[in-house]
C-alpha cells in the first residue's frame, strides 16, 4: 500500500496505467476537471480519443475552502462501497467503480463523457424523455435492495455499520435542515428576498415540521440512500442515465433521495419565468410536472414490483408496500421543500435559479422557490399526486 | 484473560471474592437463581447475610433450550454496556454492574434481594404506588440521552454501531411481530381460543398496521431502548425500583419500550376477572389504568423538561418536542398490541394470563387481552390519552 498523497496529473496516468495495465506503448494525457466542492478529480485518456478515465480522489479537507476545513478521506471508502453496492443491483444506471484504492483514497470510474450533467441538459432546454423514468427505477432498485424487505435483520445492521457516515450526514443535517432556517453566517441570502427569508426564519409551525424531518432523516434508516441526488450527479445521453457522486450516502428515509430530486426539477420549474417568455416558460414548466410525475411512478412500480418477491413474511403483507410508498410520498414532498429553500437561500445555491440575471426576475423566481417549498413541508400529509399535480399546474398559469 | 468456560457455584464465588477483593476470612456461598430463559445467575453472599451479590453469565445457547439453539455471547457485552449507559443517565433506577469480563461473558450485579419482581408483586395486589412515575421517570432519561436531542450526529451514530444488537433484536423481530400475526409451529395457542387466532392471522388490516410496526422496529432508530420492558424485568420496593435484563435493548423506536409495558400492565388488566370477583377485580383494573397514567405522564413531563436544554437549534423548537411525544404515543399503542397478542397466543406467555387455573374463565381473559391488543393496533392513530382512558373505562364496566 502506497501512502497517502495529493495526486498531480502526472500520478492519476500512472494509477490509471497501473491499474488498467496498459503498457508503455499506450500514450496517456490527464487533465483536472473538478468542478466539484470536495474532491479531485482527473480526466486520462489517449491523445486524440474521446473516451478514457475517471480519477477521483478526496482530499483531507474540502477543496473549494482549503485545509482550515478539515474533512474524512474515508468518504472515499465510503462513496465507492455505495457505487459498488448500488451497481450490483442496478449496473445500468450507477457509475462503474473500476478500482478504489484505500491509502491513496483515490478510485478509478468508468469516463461518461458521451454523458452531459442533466442540470446542464435542462438548463438548456434538451429533453431526455426516459431519464426521469430511469431515475425512478434507479432508486427503486437501490433502495429496495438494501431495506428490509431484501436484508434480514443482520444483514441490515451490517450494512447500516459498513455505510455509517456520520461526518458528511451531519454536512446535510447542517447545511439542509439547520441553517437556512434560522440566520446563520453560512446562509447565502440575496438582499431582494430577504424580507422573505426572515419571515421563514420566523415561522415556527414550519420549523416543527421541518425539526421532524430533521430528525427523521437521522434516525430513519429505511435503505441506503444517495444522500445528494440533485440533477448534477446525473449524468444523461440519449437512451442512457448514470447516478455519479455518492459520498453523502448512508442509511436514511427512502423518502430523501425522492425529495431531493423532486425538489431540483422543481427548482427549475421556478426557474422558467426568469427564463423564458411565458408561453416558452409555462411549456417546460409541464415538462418537469410530467419528469416528477415519472419518476414518481416509474419508482413506485418499480417497488412494489421488487415487493412482490420479499422475503420478509410481516413485510410481505399484501397490501403493506402501498402503505409504506404513501408514507415515502409525503416524507418526499417534506424533504422537497427543505431542499427548495436550502438552494434558495442556503450556503449551496443552484444554477437554474443563480444563473438568472436579471435580479427582479431572479428575486420572484426565487420568491416562488420559497413560497412552493413550504408549502410542501406544511402540506405534506395532505398533498397526495393529485393535489400535487393541481397545485404546480396552479402555479404554472400563475406564473 | 481467562478463556470462557461455564460457570460453576465455585467460579462465581471466585469471580465476587477476586472483584470486591474480599480476603479468605470472608465466608462465601453461592447458589443458581436464574428462572430466564438465556442465561444462568448465581447470587453470592456470606452465610447469613441477607445482601450479597449477583453473578450472571451468558451461555452460548439459550439456557432452556440447550446448545441445539446457539446464541451469541456478545449480548453480555451488550447488556453490560446499556446498563453502564443508562445507569449514568438514571443511576436510581438501573441496577448497578460493578463488574463486567468480556472473556468469561459474566458481569458482576448489585443483589436487588430487598427488591420483589413487579410482575409477582401485581400478581399479590402488592402496591407500589411510584413505580409507574419512577418507571416513566426512567423511560425518559435513559431514551432522552440517547437521542438527537441530546447526541449530535456523530455521537449518535457512535453509539448505534456500539449497540448494534442484530441478533437478539432479530429474535425480538420474529417472537413479537411475525410468529404471532400467522400459523407458526413455535406459537402457543390454548385450544379455547384457537378461533380467535385464527381470526387474527386472516385479519389483512390489522396485519398491515403489524407490518409498518415491525418495519418501524427495525428503521426507526431514535433512542437507545432497553428492549424487553415487561414487570418481569422491573424490581420494586417501597419507594425504590430497579430495571434489570437489558440483553435486548439496541437503538429503536420510543414507544416500544412505553408500549411493552403499557401491555403488561393490560396483560394483568385483563386477567384480572379471572383472579377475582368483579367488585375486586375492577378495583385493581383501576389501579392499573392509573399506572398507565402515570406512566405517561412523567415519561412526557420528564422528557419535555430534559429537551428545553437540547443543544440541537431544529430539534429546540417550541413545540417540536409534544408533537414527537405524540408520535411517540401512537408508536407506544401499536406496540402495547403487539406484545399483548404474542404474549397470549406466541411462544412466551405471562404468568398474568397463564396463571389462571380455570380453563373457561383463561380463555375469557385471552380474549379481551386479543380483541384489546388488536384495537389498539387498529387505533392508534385515534386514541389519545382520554380515548384510551374511555376504552379501558369500558373494559372495565363491561367485564
């Protein structure tokens, strides 16, 4: 085992050469590409080819701040053991793990640059008409594999063990449910909304729920979980999707990666008025509507499908996964609107609403992120997909 | 360290004489008490004397079945460190280890012979009128300090992989939530009240709302349970009460320590027309539906007035505290069912029931212990504190 250092380009094409055994014949190039806030990571491949390898390495501490935040490379050990994990259940839509390397806290991933970001996709209007539907299956099939309806008990507790991941789950815990809910130096909020922000800030039936879902999502460990599943870490090309970045993973409520990403489509359903003209705006407006609504379905099926087979006699109750999926249903929409007003007025902002330039249009697109996001926390036990469905169509001939 | 071998009367007498250094001038006797069904207990005193010292070993199998049914040793460690974690927290009411060794599995316990087993004592009409607030007393200060309002991330998830108790738990899992809800050759159903098992195990709903319990069982990991809270693990004296046997605690939900004991309470509730005439017996039925009272009571008083000094600012909200302590509540009835049912008609009974000479009159005891046990399971989320009252007023009246 080599000892731990920062990789430069010249290390990444030696660990790749190494690794994929590629002799001296093979010419290798590298280049950084992170755009990431925590790690390293490294393109190689041959001149001139457009396909080659991923390296990516976590570093002691977070990489947009420097050394004076210290943080866990075993995130490393813990993003690869998930990727493995969710690959052996759904290879289709996890990124390949070609090699992790522990001392070096370094990994080797399979190249999607035939993939672009799906946040990027969206934010220029490409439509990937099976992704969100992919998205659901992807979810499905990692979170059933890893519940109680496929482990017993004991295989459950090892995995919650091997997955715990106490120092970046208490990143989340901070950044989604603590800070931008009260005034905190970290919280980025723009002057326009501030108003707005305080109001929230003040609001203390919102902020029981919200404690709720805090505290749900620490001691709910239903099945392990992404933990950061926004439309950056998916990756899209025609046909094809793959889930990237799971180093905020661990054991939580199934109803947290839904929410999450539910909350990032509808983050650029607030976009669209800042976007485009309204007719424009209004038509993408539906095209996210019917992302959720697949995603939504696509994973319930998929669920209860996967349900029918269970193992677990109690479980296995017909009629109990339908329960269960209601209960993952309003912990997504309570989870949705925590995530829509962190990336609002939170530390970590999104570009669908930043990119905005006009400041009176961002300020209402962001006004409405807010507004919607609240709504879904107070009014989680009540909106069933109807009411949903209703309340963005609402908002789409409001806007 | 010595290699593990079964303890005879000698070893025990070894094992107190070489902890409490106790020179050979000090006559020892020792003798087996253990009535569990898992491991062997030797009390050890000097001739004479009334208080001594208790010696409990875990066997490698479950003592009264034998070494056909293998079970792992580590539950000493287990116990020894919840005990040592409550007893921290609730020093008054957790019996005291002075002593553990991990190699033997044996820990060294205060003698509690001052003290009667609760359940005997309610077996008696023997009142002990503050073991219900010191029992919820306890219930809120060993949970408090083992949850999120207490715990930040870290620590909590810590102390998770420390408790990890998967095969006892699994045990738990399998007696209380699977065995009892269908056909299982290890249930034990008296033949006057095979109908109304088999009624149960064909009662979709009810075993829906089985599944979601089991299911939260196993999830749902808010507090540091002791996780067998039945009277047969409470020792009382005037004033005084002492938990003991907490090889099955682990991290779970709340209301499955509150709810065990609620339904052993219930359990002795519901025996009670067969114990006396009916003028007495509503008598005591009252009594217990005040332990119930009581329970709560200080369970809630202490554990709001534990969390006005959580140091968690989401958790902190005013408020936020009742609204968990009613999910608690509901969490406790669904429970109170469970351990009703499978101490009824699963593998291991209660003396309160089975204690019962007349077979016609057993049998009119089981069933209101079945029918209370389903309609809590069945109502859960309607019954606050004065519906319960109102549904036991009535068992009352009615038997």
């Amino acid at each position: 085992m080599s000892e731990y250092r920062i990789y430069q380009v010249k290390d990444a094409i030696a660990y790749v050469r190494a690794v994929e055994k590629l002799g001296d014949e093979v010419t290798l190039q590298g280049e950084e590409i992170g755009d990431g806030n925590l790690n390293q990571v490294f393109r190689v491949c041959s001149p001139g080819e457009s396909h080659g390898f991923i390296v990516k390495q976590a570093l002691p501490y977070i990489r947009c701040i420097g050394e004076s935040w210290p943080l866990t490379r075993d995130r490393a050990r813990i993003e690869a053991q998930i990727l493995l994990r969710h690959g052996e259940v759904c290879p289709a839509h996890t990124v390949a793990v070609r090699h992790y390397d522990p001392a070096l806290s370094v990994m080797l991933l399979e190249d999607l640059s035939d993939h672009r970001v799906w946040r990027q996709a969206l934010l220029e209007d490409q439509i990937f008409p099976e992704a969100a539907a992919q998205l659901g299956r992807y979810l499905a099939r990692v979170h059933y594999h890893s519940s109680a309806f496929h482990l017993d008990y004991q295989a459950q507790q090892a995995a919650m063990a091997d997955f715990a991941n106490p120092e970046l789950m208490a990143i989340t815990e901070a950044v989604i449910f603590v800070d931008p809910f009260r005034y905190h130096e970290r919280n980025n909020v723009e002057p326009l909304i501030r108003h707005e922000a305080e109001q929230l800030w003040a609001d203390a039936e919102l902020k029981i729920k919200v404690a709720r879902l805090k505290h749900d999502f620490r001691t709910k460990g239903e099945a392990l979980l992404h933990g950061d599943l926004h439309t950056g870490s998916v990756m899209v090309a025609p046909g094809k999707l793959k889930v990237i970045d799971a180093e905020f993973g661990g054991y939580g409520p199934m109803g947290f990666d839904v929410g999450v990403m539910f909350a990032n489509l509808l983050l650029n359903f607030c976009s669209q008025p800042g976007r485009h003209s309204t007719i424009t705006g209004q038509r993408v407006q539906q095209l996210r509507l019917e992302e959720i609504r697949a995603l939504w379905g696509s994973f319930r099926d998929e669920f209860v499908a996967l349900a029918a087979h269970s193992a677990d006699p109690a479980l296995a109750e017909p009629g109990y996964v339908q329960a269960l999926l209601r209960q993952v249903w309003r912990d997504a929409l309570g989870y949705a609107g925590c995530e829509m007003i962190r990336r609002t007025i939170g530390i970590a902002h999104v570009a669908d609403l930043d990119g905005i330039d006009d400041p009176i249009r961002r300020a209402a697109c962001q006004r409405q992120a807010l507004a919607l996001g609240s709504r879904l926390i107070m009014e989680a036990e009540q909106l069933n997909g109807t009411a949903l469905d209703l309340l963005l169509q609402q908002a789409i001939a409001g806007g």
